[in-house]
C-alpha cells in the first residue's frame, strides 16, 4: 500500500458506537447480520451489515462497542442500506474479528 498523507487520515472519520439491535439479515449472499449502532448524540444512530455470524451470536454482539468509519455515503447492500461502516480484521481462516475498544467510552468518541 502506498503511504499517505496525515490530511488523508483525517478525512476519515472512526467513532466508537454501542451495537443496540441486532437482527439476522436473511437476503445477503453470505451469513449476515444487520446492526443498528448508536454512535451518541452528534451522529446518530447508524446501521450496518456485518458477515461475522461465525464469531458472534447475536446475544454476545448488544451492548458491544465497536469502531465505525461514519463519513461514508450510504450503500445498497441487496435490499438493505448502510450507512455506516464496522471494523474489523480478518483472521487466518477468513473470519471477522470486530474491532473494538478495551474501556467503555462515550458514544461518539473518536479515534484520535
């Protein structure tokens, strides 16, 4: 990957948000959940896809916070918009690991 500029890095924008609903999203090509995420009173609330049904149970992802790049425009994903997106890093075996924080931080918090 090329090296960027500092300005490019902060073009975008990653905030921590609490997972408040999840439900099963059952007309995406590959297992799927959709998440709707609070990202505290400056942004909003915001939903996303998520293919991490391996890892995570839909029980262990409420109340999870995880980082979120929430200056992307909106994006058609089959019949579902998402407006944001989570992060996360994949694992040898292809799986997601969401990326999250290690303290509870206000929602909105942003990666500095």
């Amino acid at each position: 990957m090329p090296d960027i500029k500092w300005a490019d890095f902060q073009k975008v924008d990653i905030r921590v948000g609490t997972i408040i609903d999840v439900q099963d999203f059952v007309e995406a090509k590959r297992p799927a959940f959709k998440l709707t995420v609070d990202f505290g009173t400056e942004i909003g609330i915001k939903k996303s896809s998520a293919q991490v049904t391996e890892l995570y149970t839909k029980e262990s992802l409420l109340g999870k916070q995880v980082l979120g790049v929430v200056n992307f425009p909106p994006k058609q994903i089959g019949p579902f918009m998402s407006e944001c997106l989570i992060t996360g890093l994949h694992r040898d075996d292809g799986n997601v690991v969401l990326a999250t924080v290690d303290m509870v931080l206000p929602n909105g918090a942003k990666l500095a």
